[in-house]
C-alpha cells in the first residue's frame, strides 16, 4: 500500500469473530491537527476500531498505517511508543496511588526494566507533571489517592496520563460518559485545547458534546462507514437518521 | 547520598523500622537465647528471605506464586551438593564399594559422579550457581508464562504444579538426588567445621547479615520507579501496558529476583542446619511461606520478617504441646488475617501508630540519635 500524508490511514480493516465481522472492510483517513469523532449504534464496531489501532485486538485483514508505520504486526507497547495514547471507556487509572504517581508512571522514561530500576526523578518530570495537572484540573489534588477522585476527574486523570506520553495520536473511547453537564463543558474544552498539536480520535453518543468538539464525523454501522463529513452534513443524511438518530 | 540512602531505607521511619529489626537479630537475641534456640532462629530467617520474596512478587506485584519452595530449596541443594561431596572424601567414605562419592550414590549402585554434580567440587562455583540455578528455573517459568500471559490464579496454580513436579523428581531420583531423605551428613566447608558452637555463631550473623541486604535490595527495588509499576501493574495491568510497557519483561524480571533471595535463604538454610530434603521443595512449604508473609503483612519487608519468626516459634511452641492441632491452628491463622487482617501484622500496626504517632515519636528520636553520631562518621551508622 502507498505512503499517504496523513497521520492514520486505515484501509480495508476487517476483523472477524468467528465469521461475524465487527468490523467490516473499514477505509478510514485521520488529518494532522484533525479531531475526529466515530459515533454510531450500540454493536457498531467503534470500541472495536479503537482495540484494532492500538492492538488489543489483531486484524484478520487490512492496514492500518500511523505515519506510513504499519500497526497491524506491532505489539501494544511498541504502538504506544510510536506515539499512539489510548483511554478506555471506563477509567482506567491507579487506584492506589496518587494522582502525582499516576501521572509519573506515565512519564514516557525509563520504560524498560533496568531504565525503571535506574530512573532518576528529575526536574523535567515534575515540570512535566504540574504543567499536565494544571491541564486536566487536577493541580489541586496531586497529592491524593486517586480511588477518592469523582469519576470525572477520574476519566480527566486518564487524558493527562496520555497526555504525559504526548502522543501524536490520542484516542478517547467516551470521554464524558457519566460527566455532569458542567464537567462535560469543560472536558469539550480540554479536547479543542489538546488537539492543537496532535490528531484526536473520539468515540462519543453524546450529540451535543459531539457538536462542540466534531471536526469531522464518522458514522459506522455494523461494521461499515455509513456516512462521513461535518457534522451538520452527517445530522441532514438519511440513512443516519434511520439508524442512529432517529427522526 | 542522600537520595541513595533514602531509597535503601525508605525515609526515616523505615530506617528506624530496619534499625530496630537489625538491634534484635544481632544483638538482642544473640544475648538472649541459647545456641539451641538461637539456632531456630536462624532457620526461620531463612524462611523470611523467602517472606520478603513473596512481599515483592506478592504484596507489590499482584504475583502470587504457591512454587517459592522450589527456589529454596534449589538454592539449598546446590550449597548441600557442594558440602556433600566434600563430606565424601575417599578415607570417610572407604567402606563404600565406591569410596570417594556420596553415600547415598553408592547405596544406588552409582559408581561415578554424575556430570551435573561436577561444578560443585569447586565453591565459588557453588556459590555462583546458588544464585544462578534457581534464577534461570524462574526466568523459564516466567517467560513461557508472562509472555502468554498466563497470570492470577493460573500462575498460583502453575507454579504449584512445578513445585510438586520438582519434590516428586527429588525423590524419585534417588540416586543423584539423595531421594526422599534429602542430602545429609554435611560436615565441612573448605575444612571448616559448620557443625561446631562459632560456626553456628558466624553463620547465624552471616544470615542475619544477608537478610538485611536482601531487604535493602528489595527497598531499592520498590522505591524506584520499578517499584511502583508493580503497584501500577498489580491495579491495573491493561494501563501499564497500553501505557507504553512490555509489563511481561517487568513480571519475568521481579520473578527472577524474588527467586533469588529465596535462593538465599535456602542455601543459608542448608549450611545453618546441615541438611537439605524435598520436604523444603514442594507445596506444603511453599503455601506455609505465603501464610507467613500474609500474617506478618504482604506490603511490608520488615512486617513479613517478624510475621515469619512470629509463625514459626507459634509452630514450636503449639506443636510440641498439641501437635495435631497445629495444621488446624495454622489454616484459621491464614483464614483470619486475610478475613479481618488483609495488611497482616504491619496492616495493624500501621493503623495504631497512626492512631498514637509512633511514626513522628521514632523518628523524633531517631532524628536525636543522628545528631548524637560524630559529624565527621559521615552520618554512617
């Protein structure tokens, strides 16, 4: 397959779970500087699309290039290196320890074993961690346990975590899933701040969240693009109506 | 030096902790107890390298292994080897149809050393291979495992397995292994008597030693940022991983050190008592080592340590008066403290000294002690 310019180039991505295809023979392009959103039904193959970038789940066809890199023989560490973050759907952080340590485990150094062992705690990393608590509003409660964080600073947790890695791709299975309205407002605000300099692919039902951060939508449907384009574009098409949005 | 002793210690208060255990094991038993009890002892700090193994592995990785045995007794068969075949010096042994080899190989019509029993004619190869043999049996166990990712209850399962498969080998090969009644009748070291009143002396100050520098090691470990992967690891290994870490290299490599400083306390075990069987290998000890760090407390080195003399004089004591109760005694033991208990001895201690300050009043004092010490020590202790 050729080079492209753009930062990921999925093409003809399939997965098959015994013979049903959760993903079906996807094409999909991400710009740089792009904040992408895949909406779409339950069963739709969007969590799935995400585990297939970042390798949790192995393709049965396809490709999926970051930077003209191909992922699909890539494990999931060695994707993460490349510059790939991802944040599950539920938040997925330390409960034990607090929200410093849980930003400086992922400080992108010292990620091998005798690296970890001999990892000096340097002034660039609590640089590095102010500035990214700050970011995700969490500058507060560093010191803190983070199984005592609400569960939207919990998911904020888990960006600046990412955030830590400063990927040129970060991924958002639904960020704002259980947030209150005003911590959605803010979250939609962190996200149009974040992917300044990096492509953001987000997973979302929230449409009204969806409208504030949407550079571009992606609608799947079984598996497949059932449309694609600016949001007012996607929320005027027919089929999407028929089986997402309703009338 | 600062941050370096910082991290051996673990600030202040696991200073004084290390200095109050360190004050017992070398002077305040030693004074106290008799060579007889003093010599339990020493077997049951050879029972804590493995306690403090388990902590790692264990309390900080999420790792449970029921196989720790092995590695002790690995570590002690290598050093029972060693003594053995120089125990087995042509004169002592002319009785034997084949004089100069051990006993029990005579007794099995053997009329060689076996190749494997080779390298331990020499000690600093002994001593090398202590470490070395249990290691390389972990890092194989650890790598067909980790890698697939075979973890939790499957691994506790696994490595039972191969502990028992290990004692069953032990005995069944009689004649390299000493069988069922282990390698026995060790009387020397390079000449020196291990069985007189010094050599007991210097041995149990040489474990006790060893003990302290295992659990300095295993401070470095868990204070570094190795250290708190394994808790990032044990919370939440999905995370660790798509955060950029090979978490199986982690795991493989905390395995190989827990195994090691099981390693030690097995060969500290068989030079203190003289003797080495497959009753240290299989499961029942295995599973009794995780009960004593479970009562001394999984997160805590020095807790582990006195949770396994703790144990073990309770052992004596109880199974001397009644000892058919002990078995029943020891799993209501294990019952309870993972029931009401789950932080162990040092779970419960943490809870009151926070409650009166003890922490703040030892290290008010301790901060006393160091002023006291002369400047020009270079705050050495």
């Amino acid at each position: 397959m050729s080079n492209t310019d753009f930062v990921l180039a999925i093409e003809d991505l399939t997965v098959s779970f015994d013979g049903f295809k959760a993903v079906d023979a996807l094409s999909m392009y991400i710009d740089n500087n792009e904040l992408r959103v895949v909406i779409g039904p339950n069963g739709a193959g969007k969590t799935t699309v995400l585990d297939l970038i970042c390798g949790k789940t192995k393709s049965t066809s396809g490709s999926i290039k970051f930077k003209n890199k191909e992922l699909t023989k890539l494990s999931e560490h060695e994707i993460v290196r490349a510059g790939v973050g991802r944040k599950f759907q539920t938040p997925s952080i330390y409960e034990n320890l607090t929200v410093y340590q849980n930003l400086e485990v992922s400080y992108p150094v010292g990620r091998t074993v005798w690296g970890s062992l001999t990892f000096k705690r340097t002034a660039a990393l609590s640089e590095q961690v102010r500035k990214i608590a700050a970011e995700v509003l969490l500058t507060e409660f560093l010191q803190m346990e983070a199984a005592l964080l609400s569960h939207g600073q919990k998911q904020w947790l888990e960006i600046g975590m990412l955030l830590m890695q400063d990927p040129e791709l970060l991924m958002l299975d639904e960020p704002v899933a259980g947030m209150s309205a005003k911590e959605r407002d803010q979250t939609a605000e962190l996200l149009n701040r974040i992917c300044k300099n990096r492509s953001v692919l987000v997973i979302e039902h929230d449409m009204e969240f969806v409208k504030k951060i949407a550079h571009k939508v992606t609608v799947l449907h079984q598996g497949k693009i059932l449309a694609e384009g600016s949001m007012d574009k996607v929320q005027l098409d027919e089929k999407v109506i028929e089986v997402y949005l309703g009338h | 030096m600062n941050v370096l002793s910082e991290k051996l210690l673990g600030g202040k208060q696991g200073a004084v902790g290390l200095a109050i255990l360190a004050l017992l094991l070398f002077v305040v038993f030693p004074l106290w107890l008799d060579l007889f009890r003093l010599g339990l002892l020493g077997k049951y700090v050879t029972y804590a390298f493995v306690a403090i193994s388990l902590v790692l592995l264990w309390g900080n990785g999420g790792i449970l292994s029921l196989g720790q045995g092995m590695f002790f007794g690995l570590g002690g068969y290598c050093m029972a080897m060693f003594l053995k075949l120089e125990a087995s010096d042509p004169v002592s042994t002319k009785i034997q149809s084949t004089p100069g080899i051990p006993d029990f190989m005579d007794w099995n019509q053997l009329t060689a050393i076996p190749f494997f029993w080779q390298p331990f004619k020499s000690l600093p190869l002994t001593l090398l291979l202590v470490l070395l043999v249990p290691t390389t049996l972990a890092f194989i166990i650890g790598f067909a495992m980790f890698k697939r990712r075979v973890g939790g209850v499957y691994f506790a399962i696994i490595t039972q397995a191969i502990a028992l498969i290990l004692s069953i080998l032990i005995v069944g090969q009689q004649g390299y292994t000493g069988g069922v009644n282990g390698i026995t009748d060790l009387k020397t070291m390079l000449g020196w008597d291990i069985r007189t009143d010094s050599a007991k002396y210097i041995l149990y100050f040489t474990n006790a030693g060893l003990l302290i520098g295992c659990m300095l090691l295993a401070r470095y470990i868990l204070t570094s940022k190795f250290g708190m992967l394994l808790l990032a690891m044990r919370d939440k290994e999905e995370r660790v991983r798509f955060s950029g870490y090979d978490v199986s290299n982690f795991k493989i490599f905390i395995f190989c050190v827990a195994a090691m400083i099981s390693a030690i306390g097995g060969a500290m075990f068989t030079l203190q008592i003289g003797f080495m069987s497959p009753s240290f290998v299989g499961i029942v000890p295995s599973i009794e080592m995780v009960i004593f760090a479970a009562v001394g407390g999984r997160m805590s080195l020095i807790g582990a340590v006195y949770g396994t003399l703790l144990v073990n004089f309770g052992k004596t004591m109880f199974s001397e008066t009644y000892p058919e109760l002990w078995l029943f005694l020891m799993g209501g033991l294990f019952i309870a403290v993972v029931m009401f208990f789950p932080d162990g001895l040092a779970g419960v201690y943490q809870k009151y000294a926070d409650k009166f300050n003890l922490g703040g009043l030892a290290a008010k004092y301790f901060s006393k002690f160091t002023q006291w010490v002369p400047k020009n020590s270079g705050g050495k202790l």
